[in-house]
C-alpha cells in the first residue's frame, strides 16, 4: 500500500467562473461586441490559460439571477475567488451586489465588451465597486486577463 504521508497533495487555487443571463447565445449574438465564439469555445480557452497557470476552474452558466446568488454563497468555501461576468444584472442588479459584498471571497468582474463604449444603460455597473478588479472589452482575453490577475493575486496573498 502507498504510503500516504508521501503523497504531495497538490494544492491547486480554485476559482470558480460564473457566466450569467444570454451567455449562452455566445456565437449568435452580436459578434461585434461579444465575437463569434459559442460558449463552449470560450470555456475551452479559459480551460486552456487555466491549466497553464496552474489553476482549478469549475464554470457555470445561468439565466438566473437567484442561481449567481446561491452560487456564489454555496460555493465560497471552495473557491479562492471567483470571476463573474453578471451580463445586463451587470447594470442593476443589487442583489448581486450584496452577495459579492457578503462572501468575503476575492470576485472579479469580467465583460466581452467595453460596456463604456455602449448604451448609457450599459455604462453603469453595480457589482464593480465591490469586486477586486474588473476587466473588459477584449473578448475572451478579458477572462484570460481575469486569471492571470487572479493567479499573481492570490501567489502573493498565499
Ligand atoms: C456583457 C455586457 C452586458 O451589458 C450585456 O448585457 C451582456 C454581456 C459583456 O460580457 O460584454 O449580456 O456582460
């Protein structure tokens, strides 16, 4: 039998990624500002830099606001931290915004598009005054950039 006490437990951070309302349409919708990467595609690249940056992801997708609320509370003794892209909630919801502000869980903010560069309705994001950093308008690359902040941030605070 192995000795167990000469197993290294490889102690991977975790970060948990939370896609909200329409991200599923990712391909069909808007290419412009969104591209044209279905959801799965993009999950694959956030995999990908996941797994060069040694870092453990699981990944949901809702439609649901009260299902990114239950997420973040159920799973923020698992997560490190968590990137969140809350789509239109982005802009009102304060629910979402209590939630982040109550896990004590380090949470980023991630748009495909630069939601400053759009509809005033866009322009105002209710979560991002109570995440760590918020990244945007680079498509995919703004959930690559998530990480890489994410996997200095929590070397650093390790
Ligand atoms: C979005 C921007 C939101 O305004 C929009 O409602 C989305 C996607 C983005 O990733 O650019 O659904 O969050």
């Amino acid at each position: 039998m192995a000795d167990q006490s000469k197993i290294k437990r490889v102690d991977l951070k975790r970060i948990f990624i939370i896609h909200g309302p329409n991200l599923n349409l990712l391909g069909n919708r808007d290419p412009e500002q969104y591209g044209t990467l279905t959801l799965d595609k993009v999950n694959s690249a956030i995999r990908k830099k996941a797994r060069e940056l040694g870092l453990e992801i699981r990944i949901i997708q809702t439609n649901y606001e009260g299902r990114i609320i239950d997420t973040l509370h159920r799973r923020r003794k698992w997560a490190d931290a968590f990137i969140i892209n809350p789509g239109a909630l982005t802009h009102y919801s304060y629910a979402i915004r209590d939630a982040i502000d109550g896990i004590q869980v380090p949470v980023v903010e991630v748009h495909l598009s630069d939601i400053y560069a759009r509809e005033d309705f866009r322009k105002t994001s209710v979560t991002k005054e109570v995440c760590l950093a918020q990244f945007l308008g680079k498509k995919v690359d703004s959930y690559r950039e998530a990480l890489e902040y994410l996997e200095k941030y929590l070397k650093a605070s390790s």
